[in-house]
C-alpha cells in the first residue's frame, strides 16, 4: 500500500491532474476523481477517508474525515432506461474559498462554492452556493447562523 504522501505525489506530479502546496497537510485514504483537476491552497487539513472529485480549494480550509466534494452526477431522467446507462452530467467544479472548515460526513453537490469564511455542520448536504461568513447545516443545507 502506498503512503498517502506518495499517493499526493503521485497524482500531482505524474497524473498533473492536482496542485497544492507544501504546507497543506493530508491524512490518509484520501481519494481524488479521475480525470479531474484538483487545487489546494496553502495551509489546508485534508482528513481521513476524503473524496475529492474536482475542486478549487483556497488557503486554510480544514476538511473533517468523509467529507466528499462532487463534480458530476448521473442523468436519471428517462425512466425507460436504466440510470447507469444514462451517462453521468457534466462537470460542475466546486469551488471552497479561503478559511473555510467542512464538518465531517459532509456532501457538497456540484458546481457549489462555499464562499469565504464559511463553516459546514456535519452531514450537511450543500446543494446551493452559500453566502460569505455563515454556519450552514442540514439536509439541504441552509443558513443557521451568521459569522460576526
């Protein structure tokens, strides 16, 4: 098994589809899309069991364990066709500005931005772009709280 800062290694520098700084930190068994373009500012935490498909992430966000950050989906609307024939959608890029925390077990659907200053309660599910300074919790998520 090869070492999570291998693996960060590996998936910048060869397969050139993530870019990140040094002084990001990443736990272990985190897991990248394919094909995806993936950037991480300076000073972000990446726990354990993250799953990035493609994202624009600023400086100092902290991502709790399982959170899972979307690109695509899948069409389901033909219900004459099985959904896994149907294809999956186009990639939406999420995008996290700077100093920014994520709960864990938190869902961001694609094409989010999760904007400056924000925090993400655990298992929220975030399907809208939320607005700058707030707490967001809930399924979906919505505001519960304004940073002062």
């Amino acid at each position: 098994m090869l070492s999570n800062r291998f693996r960060v290694w590996y998936v910048s520098k060869v397969l050139h589809v993530m870019e990140y700084s040094k002084t990001s930190y990443f736990e272990n068994n985190i897991y990248f899309g394919k094909g995806d373009l993936i950037r991480i500012g300076s000073n972000c935490q990446i726990n354990e069991n993250v799953f990035i498909q493609s994202a624009r992430i600023g400086d100092n966000v902290m991502l709790a364990p399982n959170v899972a950050i979307l690109s695509k989906s899948h069409h389901h609307s033909d219900i004459n066709t099985p959904m896994i024939l149907q294809g999956e959608t186009e990639h939406q890029e999420v995008v996290i500005e700077s100093n920014v925390w994520i709960g864990r077990n938190a869902i961001i659907m694609p094409g989010v931005v999760i904007s400056e200053g924000c925090i993400v309660g655990a298992g929220a599910v975030v399907t809208r772009s939320t607005e700058p300074n707030t707490i967001v919790g809930g399924i979906p998520a919505k505001i519960i709280k304004r940073r002062e």
